[in-house]
C-alpha cells in the first residue's frame, strides 16, 4: 500500500515562484500526499494563487492567511494540521524533482527498518539554480565545500547547521517530540534536525532531491550567502552566531535537551 505523506509548506509574498513549485509537487509519481499551506500574511497575490490551485486539487489546503510573526511560526501552524506518518517541508520558490517523494520514502522505510522506534530525519543535496533556472551548482555541499556528514558531530548542528529544511523527510515519532518548536530556536529546520540527532537519528541520504532557487528574496541562501557565507564575509556575524549559541545551549539546558 502507498503511504500518504504530508507536505508543510508556510508561504510569504511568494508569487513569483509558488504555481512552478506546487506543480512540480502535483507531478510526482506518488500522488498520495496533502499539502498543508500557512501564511504569513501575504501582501501579493500569494493566497489567490494558492485559492486557485485549491479549488482544482482538493490535496492542496490553505489552511491560514493571517499574519504569524515569523517563519518558525509559520511553519508551526502549517505543522498542526499534520497527521500522517510521514512529513515533507517545502519552500515556495523551489522545483521539486521527478519521483522525489517514491525515491526519498523508499530510502527513508529503509532506514527506518534499522532503526525501529527512533525519531528519524532525513536530508538530502540539492541543487542550487538561479532565478531563471539556469543551473549554478549540482550540489550544494560541493559548491559551498560543505561535507554534510559534519551536521552528525556533537554540537556542530548548534552553531553550523547545513540541514535544509527544504530537503527533509522526517517521521511523526519525531514531530510529536519537536512540536511545537519553541520560540527560541533560530530555525525550524535546525530545531529538528538537533532533536533528531539527540537520539541517532539523523541521516544524510547522499540523493539531490530539488532545485533550490536563489534569488534577492530568499529567507536563507546556499550560493555563498547562507550561514557560511556570513561568516566568511564579516567578523561581526561571527560574533552574533556565538552570542546565539549561548543562548541556544542556555535553553536547551533549561529545557533538559542538552
């Protein structure tokens, strides 16, 4: 039997991009799948784009439009209407690629099956394109001299996380432990992937799952201007990463996950 996954996408003033990444959801091959929508109070057409589709494709559920302060926010809301066994992120200005969802599930039950009862994430490459999908790089990891296997390390993930949310598989067991993600986590994709590795349970699935566009509006980039090239680019950055850091370790030791 086809598992039915959930996909959380939270959306801000995406209507440049969004109808390209939606449709290259409603294209995979596994088509046993609801994506659950959460706005952060667009001011572009970003919620009629997404009315439209939803009008055509009972899947696809906007499930709110009113302003949640925030991407971690954003992605919590989207993240309460979840109830299957399986959960997908999605960015909104994203192409997914062919078969993704049948290729990242197969190789997540198998990891899975090794690993019965654990809290399990799964990430993946990607690749970086521009915003007219001209190609910049076929892996991200490459392209930023980045070796993915280094988010396994004790405490790399609190201060360098290189897990995109965007490129994530991840099971309930761990969703119900993350959610909701609290107010002081730097991200939501960070948060998931540290409380995932607290218990063995992050993998790295060697496998480009997506085109990952940079363009002037991204939240968080990859060609350069992520996280790692902050640090390159100004001393003061590295500064208020390690102040952030503190306060992470301050709160996961107050919370006992650390």
């Amino acid at each position: 039997m086809t598992e039915h996954v959930d996909i959380i996408m939270a959306t801000y003033n995406g209507e440049k991009f969004l109808l390209e990444q939606i449709q290259s959801i409603q294209n995979q091959e596994h088509q046993k799948w609801n994506l659950y929508i959460s706005d952060d109070g667009s001011q572009d057409n970003t919620i009629q784009i997404i009315k439209d589709i939803q009008a055509n494709d009972q899947r696809v559920k906007l499930v709110n439009f009113e302003k949640q302060g925030g991407i971690v926010e954003n992605f919590n809301k989207a993240l309460s209407f979840s109830n299957a066994e399986y959960i997908f992120l999605a960015d909104q200005d994203d192409i997914w690629m062919e078969n993704r969802l049948q290729i990242m599930l197969k190789n997540f039950k198998e990891i899975e099956s090794e690993n019965l009862g654990k809290s399990i994430l799964m990430f993946t490459d990607l690749q970086l394109i521009d915003s007219n999908k001209n190609i910049i790089a076929d892996s991200f990891y490459k392209y930023n001299k980045l070796n993915p296997y280094t988010n396994m390390r004790p405490n790399m993930l609190i201060w360098r996380s290189t897990v995109y949310g965007c490129s994530t598989l991840f099971n309930k067991k761990l969703l119900n432990e993350c959610f909701p993600i609290p107010k002081y986590a730097s991200m939501h994709d960070q948060w998931l992937a540290l409380k995932a590795s607290m218990n063995d349970g992050l993998f790295f699935f060697d496998y480009t799952s997506l085109k990952y566009r940079q363009h002037s509006n991204n939240a968080v980039g990859g060609a350069g201007n992520g996280l790692i090239g902050k640090v390159r680019i100004s001393k003061r950055n590295l500064n208020s990463i390690k102040l952030n850091v503190k306060k992470i370790k301050k709160n996961l030791t107050e919370n006992d996950f650390y």
